[in-house]
C-alpha cells in the first residue's frame, strides 16, 4: 500500500508528488497519456519540436524558482518586442527598459499615443512597488474596465492591450480579472519570458525525475474504506492511505462527485514547417494582429529559439483563439489566407502544415471576483484531495503552487499552507 496515489501527471500533480516523495512518503503517480505533463508537453513531428499550444515561462513566478531548476531547463530568453499588425499598418514595440534599442521604434510607433506610452510608465513604476501577490488581492473589475479607468485610450487597448494580454488570457475582450492583469504585468517586468530550448516538455520532465509514474492509466473510481482509500484504475485496485486529484476539472468532478469546473477558455494552434528564409517579420519579435480575423499571434519559433527546427528550415507557429466550426482543412486555408496580406513574398505558398492542435480546454474563466468562487483542496471524499490550478489561477504558478499546497495539507507544513496566492 502506498502513502500517497497522486492521479494525473501535470505539473501541479507532479509537484505535490515530488514535494511527498523528499519528505519520504511513498508516492505513486498515475497518468492517463502516454507523457507527463497534461498541457505542458511537446512532441516531435519531422523534426520539429512542437509544444502544445503557444506557451512561455515567466521565470519570475515564485513558484517556478522554487520548484524548477531554471538553469538546467537551458532557458532561451523571449525577445520583448512585439510587431502589431493593423492592415498594411505595422508597428513594433520594445521593452526600453530591457532593451534600450527599442526605444525610439516604440515611441515612434503609432499603435500607442504618447500620452498612452507615457502611462504604461507609469503604470509600470505603480506595479513594481507592492509584492506580487498583494497585486491580486483588493477591489476587482475587469481588465478593460482597469485600463480605461487608468486613462489608456481605445486605440490602445484595441492595438496593444488586446491582442497582447488577450493572448496570455485568450480572452481578447479583456473581461478577465485586472488582478491577474496587475500580476502578469508584474511578472513580465521582473523576469520577462522564456522558452526551455528542448520545448516546454522540459518543465514535467523535471518535476518527473525522482518519481514513480505509471503512464497510460486512467483511474475510473475513488473508494474511501477503513481509513484508506481504493483506487480502481486500468491496472487493477490499488490502495493508498491518502488521494491526490491532480486531474482537469471534469476528470476530477467525475472522481470525487465535487462540481471545481469553473467554465473553459479553448484555443487552438497550427504549425508550418518552411525551407526558405522566413518573408515577413523574420526577427524573433512576436506578431500581434490588431485586426479582427482568425489570427491572434504568430512567432517563427525557429527564429526564437534555434534548435526548434531542423538546420536549414523554420518553424512558425499561429494562434486562433478559441476552438473554431470549421475543418483542419479549412482553418488551414483561412489562416493562409491571413498570411499572405502579410507576405511580401510568395512564401505562405511554401509553408508545410505540420499540425493543426485544438486544444478546448486551455484555461478555466477568470472574470472579476472569481477568486471568491474557487474551490479549495479538500473533497467530499474522506482522505481525498485536488490539486489543480483550477484552485488558484490558471496557468504554471497556479498549477505549481496548488501542488505545493496539497502536499503541506497532508504534510502539515503551516507554513505553506498559509503562504498567499501569487507569493
């Protein structure tokens, strides 16, 4: 019998795992797909390597410096630049803080005021003085209401504001809580963004080393009896004194009869290969499209971080927001469509389609006041807990800090169950 069965692989279930095994539980891991990870994992598809989705690290998040080793992930620094494409209109905005050559293509871009550039500095030097996790806390509203109250104009919520922050919300009317706002502002301004060169893969794989994971198990039921708990899975019954559910929303609904679903925020990716040099925006910078079609992002990752494709070819990666009615083939063709009122060249014409990813669930719904409304960690099972970042924020720090959390309940470690969200 094992002290701990932690059901699901991902990086809040692998936290919790890895925090239970050093402390000398004697944990195992069960995990449905064939890779640990759940949404953090990549693949390899001719040679390329494709992450699932379009996904960064922040390596300021607390939680990532205490429980990933940055230095062995082989970090690639995201350029802070970002190229915002309005029409035939295009403009590029630094970071002149991070890199003081983008200063004069930023205040002479157009897609910014320079009274809306001058507040974002402002707003910049009012974000950097609290601790992090005071940013989530107080009033809330959503994060358009916030920057109009702060006095930005429309253009540059719809030209920045948008398709930036709605990239990382993948919510591009900006009704996601300003906290997180706030909190993601903040993270970007102490450590930017990165990419693991090896792809984001790199975060589980970590997390995993130490530990006892059994992958291609799916648990179908959760039995408490006599103080223990029996776990009914593809291999048979197992029984462990403690359960850790580190599943999505509706796996663990289905396993502990608690509803945690919180609403979904679906997205969906696709991937081109290419021989040639990249035609348009060949830099490392990040496109935005202020327009209102199916693109919401592009970067040519290859570009980015090298290594990512094979020697001589590039990869671009495109996000569409949202989970779109239409065939692969035809999203396929929609977005090419985009593509080619971008390209100088005839290069869209030379791309490979490498994979259309739909992914329905990449986010649970973060409106104003939703801290209020997440569950904790307890269930209505006896000796059954969640992990999930469904209880605390959507994305690395939320799954990261809900692993830490669960492991100190059963742990009692008062001092992390006590520690704030965001800190």
């Amino acid at each position: 019998m094992q002290d701990v069965v932690v059901i699901g692989a991902g990086l809040a279930g692998l936290t919790a795992a890895r925090t239970l095994h050093r402390a000398g539980q004697r944990v195992q891991v069960l995990e449905a797909a064939p890779q640990v990870g759940g949404r953090v994992h990549s693949r390899q598809v001719q040679g390329f390597t494709l992450d699932a989705g379009y996904q960064v690290l922040f390596p300021a998040y607390p939680a990532v410096r205490r429980q990933l080793n940055l230095d062995a992930l082989d970090l690639v620094p995201v350029s802070s630049a970002a190229v915002v494409r309005r029409g035939a209109q295009v403009d590029v905005l630094g970071d002149p803080i991070r890199d003081p050559a983008g200063l004069w293509p930023t205040l002479t871009a157009g897609a910014l005021t320079l009274g809306d550039k001058l507040r974002v500095a402002k707003l910049a030097l009012h974000l950097k003085g609290p601790a992090p996790e005071v940013l989530l806390q107080g009033p809330d509203e959503s994060t358009r209401a916030y920057l109009t109250r702060q006095g930005f104009s429309d253009g540059a919520v719809q030209n920045f504001f948008a398709p930036f922050f709605g990239g990382i919300f993948l919510n591009r009317e900006l009704e996601t809580s300003a906290r997180l706002f706030r909190y993601y502002f903040r993270m970007l301004m102490e450590g930017g963004a990165a990419l693991p060169r090896a792809g984001m893969g790199s975060l589980p794989r970590q997390l995993a080393q130490e530990l006892d994971v059994t992958l291609n198990v799916r648990a179908h039921r959760l039995t408490p009896r006599g103080g223990r708990v029996v776990v009914s899975c593809d291999a048979g019954d197992l029984e462990a004194r403690n359960v850790i559910v580190a599943t999505d929303p509706h796996t663990a609904r289905a396993l502990t009869g608690d509803d945690v679903t919180r609403g979904a925020l679906g997205s969906t990716y696709l991937y081109y290969g290419l021989d040639a040099r990249p035609g348009f925006e060949p830099e490392r910078r990040l496109i935005l499209s202020a327009g209102t079609g199916l693109i919401h992002n592009a970067q040519w990752l290859s570009q980015a971080v090298p290594g990512r494709a094979p020697a001589g070819q590039h990869l671009l990666t495109v996000t569409v927001l949202g989970v779109p009615d239409l065939t692969d083939g035809a999203l396929d063709a929609a977005v090419r469509a985009e593509l080619r009122a971008w390209d100088p060249e005839p290069v869209v014409g030379s791309l490979r389609t490498l994979g259309v990813e739909r992914i329905p669930y990449a986010q649970f719904r973060q409106p104003p006041g939703y801290a209020a409304r997440l569950p904790g960690h307890a269930t209505a099972l006896p000796g059954v807990l969640l992990a999930s970042e469904v209880t605390s924020m959507s994305g690395i720090q939320g799954a990261l800090e809900s692993g830490e959390r669960a492991a100190a309940i059963l742990l009692n470690d008062l001092r992390t169950m006590s520690r704030p969200r965001g800190a």
